[in-house]
C-alpha cells in the first residue's frame, strides 16, 4: 500500500488535526444545544430572491455565466462593490479590488505572497482561527499583541516590533493582522483612536495590514468606526470583505480592496489557486446589490441577532453564577461573546461539564497561535434560536456553577 506519510510535504506533515474540532465531535448530538459554530442563521437566507436572481441571471446571460471568468472578477460586480464601499468612506478602483471565493481565500493568498517560513505576522489576542490555520501553514511566526476591550495596544506593537529589530530580525516582519470589527471570537471593536495608532505603528515600520472585516455590517447599535482602509493614509492596508455573513456563505463571494501594485500580485496567486471565482455567483451577488435587497435585507438581518444577543446577554446575566474574575463581552454588533473565567479556571474541564449538561462552546485556546487563553471561551449568538439560547445558557450556567463548586 502507498505510505503517504512518506511523500507528504513538510506543510502537509506539520498540518496539525484541529485539537478543537476533535473536542467539537463530542457535542455532535441533537440534544446538544451548541454555541459553537461561528455560523449566520439559515432562518434569514432569502433563498426566493436568490433563487429569483439566479434564474433572471441564467436567462439573462446564460452560457457566459456557466463559463470560465476572469481572475480578477466580473466588472459588473466590481462596479457595485465600488457603490457599497463608497458608502463606507472607502474610495476604490475596478482595479483596487479583487474578487474573491470566501475571503478565507484571501487568508491564504497573503501568507503565500508575503512569508518565507519563520517571518513575522503580529496577530491580537485572540485572534481568528482560520488565519492561525492559514498562517501557520505557510510556516508563519505568529506573535500574539495585547488586545484588550478597545483593540490591538499600538505600544505594546511598537515594543514587539523593537524587540525583534534589536535582535536585528527587523526584514522578518511582514504583517499585522486585525479584525477590527465585531472581532472573531471576541465581539470587541477597535477604537478609532487603537486604528490610527496602529497604522502608525505599521506605516512607520513598513508593515502591511490586513483588516479582515467579515462582520463590519453587523452594526446593531453605536456609531460606526472608520475603517482601516478609510483612515490609512500610507496605502499600508489590504481589506478583506465577504457576503458570507450579511448575505449567504454559499455562494463563496468575497472581495479584497487594496493596491493596484498588491492587487495585481494576488490577482496572478489566484489564477493558479482557482482560475476564477464563479460567475453566476458573482452576477448573482451583483442583482442582488443592484435592485437595493441588501439594503432591504440587511436591516433584518441586524434586527434578529440584535434580539438574539440581547437574549444570550440576559440569560448570561441571569444564570452565570457571580465569580470573581467571570466576565463577558457586550458586543455592538457580529456574532460572538467573548467569556473569561476565573484565571485558575480550565475552560477545557468546563467544556466536558457543559457537554455533560447538553450545551457547548468553543475553547478560547483556538483562538491563540500557541495555545494560550485557556480560561477563555467564545459564544455564538446567531445561528441557535431564540428559545434554544435561553436554555443553552441556562444549562451553561448550572454547569459552571457546579464546575466552580467542585473546582474549589
Ligand atoms: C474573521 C474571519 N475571517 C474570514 C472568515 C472566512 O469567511 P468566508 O466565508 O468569506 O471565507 C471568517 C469566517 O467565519 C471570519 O470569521
């Protein structure tokens, strides 16, 4: 029989299983009522419009649309993208954007384009799991920044990056990565203040920033930030957008702004990742933002988890027990909570006890390049519905009760 081990690659052979995932399959019953996934709710698809859309496009464009695209995208959609960020304070170019099959795609198209095995991204912390996993795969040096409830600390950027150019590594820096919106896992915002700042630092030392931004229209209540891309002044900036979470995540549209020079470079990666993203995804998405749905849509959608968050939050304040050192993010928009425990307390041992009692979440260690925050936790509040949550964090809570009795 083949090894396969034996013709594996190094990137192949150092892919580690997901720890986490393995945990996850635990909780794979129905009786589990999972915060887990970090997914939108099926509930709020517009699979009539879509389907709609996809046949007035079919019938519209027909063969071209079954057929092979452009790398770089479909003009047409290019155009509406350029309307929707327009309305953000962004202003692009067809040739600034790049389309894109999930911005996961992007993920793994910027380590590919910027790090030789051992460079330097800078990541918060915590950070997303799908960059660790796209980062490490490329052999990437993640250095984990102090995040706290306003974002990435600028000061504590500038000392890592004078850490690494005394031990005169300073060519080895290449990124720093933000999420700076509704961040995943932890729901927290960026100020404007943390942004500029951290632009500073990047701009002073010739550092690319991705500012990977799934969540930015999940806006419930607050006055938006501006975003990196609208603030950097220094082109140091590539965004990164998808419709997986203010429209559909089947239909793998998403796009990057940045560059012409970045762009371009991206745009020749991507010819020998996928040849092209699809076409009839791309028309679709296009009609969709054409005939205003996503101004119609959207609003719902920002409704539902608005009331779902509130929800979790109530339940959280009502069934949590009152521990010291127990606390909770209350995002303004996104998909997620960020729970910190006890500092003593191993959110892996909870985990077992949440399972026990029908519930589950995600350990905050995924979310950290080396494994840290292992009193952490993330909750998701979209995808589970409304009476499913206050009884999920009710059993959340009688399972950290007990935990915490045992555990003293
Ligand atoms: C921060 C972040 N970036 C990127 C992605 C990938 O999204 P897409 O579906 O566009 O590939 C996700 C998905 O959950 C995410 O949370």
């Amino acid at each position: 029989m083949l090894d396969l081990e034996k013709l594996y690659s190094t990137t192949a052979r150092e892919t580690r299983k997901s720890a986490i995932r393995e945990l996850l399959k635990l909780a794979d019953k129905p009786e589990v009522i999972s915060f887990a996934g970090g997914w939108p709710s099926p509930d709020l698809f517009p699979v009539d419009t879509i389907s709609d859309l996809m046949v007035k496009v079919l019938k519209e464009r027909g063969r071209k649309v079954l057929h092979y695209s452009k790398a770089e995208g479909e003009a047409r959609l290019k155009e509406e993208l350029i309307h929707l960020m327009a309305k953000d304070g962004v202003s692009a170019e067809a040739e600034n954007i790049l389309v894109l099959t999930g911005s996961q795609q992007g993920l793994d198209m910027l380590p590919k384009a910027f790090v030789n095995r051992g460079d330097v991204v800078f990541v918060e912390t915590p950070t997303y799991v799908g960059a660790i996993q796209a980062f490490d795969n490329y052999g990437t040096h993640m250095v984990p920044i102090e995040t706290d409830g306003s974002g990435m600390n600028p000061v504590a950027l500038e000392k890592a990056i004078g850490e690494w150019k005394q031990r005169g590594q300073g060519d080895r820096l290449k990124i720093v990565y933000l999420i700076p919106d509704f961040q995943n896992p932890s729901g927290i915002t960026m100020t404007e203040k943390r942004r500029r700042g951290v632009l500073d630092v990047a701009a002073r030392h010739d550092l690319l920033v991705v500012d990977d931004a799934p969540y930015r229209d999940l806006r419930f209540e607050g006055k938006p930030v501006p975003s990196l891309y609208a603030l950097d002044q220094n082109q140091s900036v590539i965004s990164l957008y998808t419709f997986s979470k203010t429209l559909v995540p089947g239909l793998r549209v998403a796009w990057a702004v940045g560059t012409r020079q970045l762009i371009d470079k991206l745009t020749t990666l991507k010819q020998s990742v996928d040849l092209c993203s699809s076409a009839l995804s791309q028309h679709v998405v296009a009609e969709y933002l054409a005939t205003g749905c996503m101004e119609r849509y959207l609003p719902m959608f920002n409704a539902d988890y608005r009331h779902k968050r509130d929800i979790m939050l109530e339940a959280m304040d009502e069934f949590m027990p009152g521990l010291q050192g127990l606390e909770w993010t209350r995002p303004e928009g996104g998909l997620f909570i960020w729970v910190t425990l006890p500092e003593n307390m191993d959110a892996e041992k909870l985990f077992h006890a949440a399972v026990r009692e029908n519930v589950a979440f995600v350990l905050g260690s995924a979310f950290h390049p080396t494994g840290g925050l292992k009193n952490c936790f993330r909750l998701n509040f979209s995808f589970a519905a409304p009476e499913r949550i206050r009884e999920g964090i009710s059993r959340l809570g009688r399972a950290l009760t007990k935990f915490a009795q045992e555990s003293a």
